[in-house]
C-alpha cells in the first residue's frame, strides 16, 4: 500500500527537520512505501533525514520545460537531481488557482517521466458535477489528456490519485462503495486506452479528507492502492497513526 503525504505549503525546513526526527525513526515499523510530498525548500532535508530508510521524498509540482527563462520554476532534471522520486502533477490546486491546463499537465508528465520520476497524477469532479452525473466523463476526460501520447509501459510509474475536489480539506469523504465505483471507472479508461492488464496494474490511491478516525474504513475499498493525505499528515502523532491503521 502507498501511502502519499502532501505538505502543500506547510512547514519551512527547521519544522520538517523536527517532523522527521519524529516520524524517521518509527518508519521502520511500517511496511507501507511512504512517500513525503514536501514544498521545494525542504527537499533536502527530508532527503537528508531520509536516508537509508525506505521513506521516498516527492515534490507538488515541476515545469513542463527543461530550463531557461522561467523565472521561479523548478524542473524535473532538478529535482531527480535534488534526490525526488515522485512528483504530484495536477493537483486540483494547481488547476484551480495557478490556472494549470490539461496541455501543460501531459507536458509535465512526459518532463517528469523523461527525467526518472514517477507520477501522482490528480484528477476528480468538482460538487456540481457529481451532482449532474458528469463524475465518469471527467474522470475519463482528465485522464486522456494527462496520458496522451504515452507508452503502456511508462504506466509503471504513473499513480493515479482520485481526489474529489469537495472532498479536500473540507471534512467530507466518499463511502468505500462510491471510492471503488470511481477507481473502477479509472481502470477502464486505462484498460480501454492501453489494454486489460494495464487497467488492472494501474496505481490508483484515494485522497479528501482522510484522517487518523475515518482511515480504517476509507482504506476498505478494494480497488484503490493506498492513500493521498493533506491536512491530516501535518501532525506526527495522526500521521503515525494513519500509518499503524494501514500497516498490514
Ligand atoms: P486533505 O488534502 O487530506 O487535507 O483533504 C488532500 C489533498 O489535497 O491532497
């Protein structure tokens, strides 16, 4: 099972260093792959504090071009560099707030992959759409766009995360039946555009809202392959605890 921490922009490098001193050495308990999405300027302590434990640093984002003139941008040759291997790649943050297209996000995503990482792919409705039945074609329409013009087997190192876009932050999760429903959805959209074996192998985790009380029954649904986790990572003991509910 993965288990996928996303920072956003929380903790500066001096309070990932105290996180870890307190999640690093407990890691060997636990026999999830656990993998710390961290804001850029604490990359290199967590890899630092990481080292040689089976913890994996990711990142939230990287631009879709190699270098040059894109001021305040970070690469995927930066990062692999920096020690990450995982990158997030449209988050519904990132969609909504910094504009990010569905053009920019296939470009990251051949970025990322050509530089040796591997992908969190983020895709999910908004409310409004679950509510007009329009879950399926999003889901299929966010896919194809992320995915175009990839192999079959570069889908080993994409995740896909379904994350409903109500569901984050906001205390409100989806029931086991409804988690399955979706990532059933998912696997056949990569089943139809790659074939049966990559729709079934394909890695699919489940993020919005989980937290140390509603883990163990989230963590039911069949289809998924582990977790996203924002806000509830943040503090040590919850994220410990997220841990042990899922160490199995
Ligand atoms: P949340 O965030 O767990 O705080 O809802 C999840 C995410 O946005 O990745």
């Amino acid at each position: 099972m993965k288990i996928i921490a996303n920072f956003k922009m929380n903790k500066t490098p001096f309070e990932t260093k105290e996180y870890l001193m307190n999640i690093v050495p407990k890691s060997k308990d636990f026999n999830q792959e656990i993998i710390l999405c961290l804001p850029y300027t604490s990359i290199a302590i967590g890899k630092f504090m990481t080292e040689g434990t089976s913890i994996k640093i990711g990142a939230q984002n990287l631009c879709e071009e190699e270098e040059g003139h894109s001021t305040g941008e970070i690469s995927g040759r930066m990062l692999k560099d920096a020690g990450v291997s995982y990158v997030l790649v449209g988050h519904s943050e990132r969609r909504s707030k910094f504009k990010e297209n569905s053009k920019a996000l296939n470009k990251k995503i051949k970025s990322a992959l050509k530089n040796g990482l591997n992908v969190i792919l983020c895709v999910g409705e908004t409310l409004a759409e679950r509510n007009t039945l329009k879950t399926s074609q999003v889901l299929k329409d966010e896919i194809e766009e992320a995915l175009k013009g990839l192999y079959e087997n570069e889908l080993e190192n994409i995740t896909i995360a379904y994350e409903p876009i109500w569901a984050i932050g906001s205390g409100k999760t989806l029931a086991v039946k409804e988690i399955d429903m979706a990532a059933g959805i998912i696997r056949k959209v990569i089943t139809n555009d790659f074939s049966p074996s990559a729709g079934e192998n394909i890695s699919i985790v489940y993020g919005g809202s989980v937290n140390s009380k509603n883990v163990g029954q989230i963590s039911k649904a069949k289809k998924i392959n582990g977790l996203l986790i924002g806000g509830a990572c943040l503090d040590e003991s919850s994220f410990l605890q997220i841990l042990s509910t899922t160490n199995h």
